[in-house]
C-alpha cells in the first residue's frame, strides 16, 4: 500500500511517500498525486519510506519525470533509501534521474521562508499546505510516521533556515477513490 502526502514550500512540492511502489493501486495514487502539482516549479518525491519498487513504478516514475519536464517542473528524488537505491543503480536510472541534497532542501526552505507571509496563520494556509492520497477507506498514519526526518531534526532544518519554530503545516485529508 502506498501513501503519498504533499507539502508545498513556496512554489515547490514536495511529496513525501510511504510504502511500495509496486503492482497494484501505487502506481495510480503516486500518478494521481503528482498530477495534482500542475502550480509548482519544483516536485520532489521524498522516498525515505519507501522500501521497494518494481519495474512498473521505475516506469511510472519515468512517465511523471516527462510529464513534470513537459510541463516545466523541475522532478527529482531525495532520501533514496537502500533497496530502492540498489534497483535504480542495476538498471542505470541513477544516471537518468535528478536527486535532492539536503542543501537543496534547506535552501527551499530558506527560500520559501523568505517569501512567506509573516502572520503564520497567513504561511499555514499559503505554502504548508499537505494533502494526503491514499486508499480510500485506509487509515492515515500518526504525524510522527509521516515525516522523513527525526523529531529534532526538522525543527533544526527549519531553525537553520530561517523559518519560525511555531509554524506547523496544515493537515487536511483529501482522499483519492481509484474506482471508475
């Protein structure tokens, strides 16, 4: 089962998944939610809790790389974790796709920081918006499980860019049906 939540950063997204690429319903929530991210400049695909992919998702994957680039959205991958790293180094798409650093990170977050409203209630509703796609009738994990980074680790990130400690994403929960 997979899971997929979108958090904008000024005009980037990014979308934190969690689950298996694999055979099955993944393949049209992972397509859905990114097709959803027509407004952005930027798409990441934070993969941190992904622990397989199959040959179907290196193709979907594929797919969305050209619809963001056809649509002039920069795509790429951060927090590759080991067994998905290993399928993309054996079939050569390590080459293929572009990935995001944690520099890269922190200076979309600088960079949304600067550009946000003052009043967090402003900065909640304009950039830190989160959507989650799943399974309809699947529970949603706990707000710690759907964050990559260690508890203290984000708050430092956020610290280091500028962004204030009490600025918290909105969480709404917009659920895809894959029925029809």
């Amino acid at each position: 089962m997979l899971n997929a939540t979108a958090q904008k950063l000024g005009d980037s997204t990014v979308l934190r998944c969690q689950g298996r690429i694999v055979i099955g319903n993944a393949y049209s929530i992972l397509r859905n939610a990114v097709l959803r991210q027509t407004q952005v400049r930027t798409l990441i695909l934070d993969l941190a809790q992904v622990d397989r992919i199959d040959a179907g998702g290196l193709g979907v994957l594929l797919g969305l790389r050209e619809w963001a680039y056809s649509h002039a959205i920069r795509f790429q991958l951060m927090n590759v974790m080991n067994r998905v790293e290993r399928v993309l180094e054996l079939t050569k798409l390590d080459r293929v796709f572009e990935f995001c650093s944690v520099e890269d990170m922190l200076q979309l977050l600088r960079f949304a920081a600067a550009t946000a409203p003052r009043s967090v209630d402003q900065a909640n509703q304009r950039f830190m918006k989160d959507c989650r796609y799943s399974v309809e009738g699947q529970d949603t994990p706990p707000a710690a499980q759907r964050n990559s980074l260690p508890a203290g680790t984000r708050a430092r990130a956020q610290e280091w860019a500028g962004v204030p400690a009490d600025m918290n994403a909105v969480q709404t929960g917009a659920r895809i049906s894959n029925e029809g």
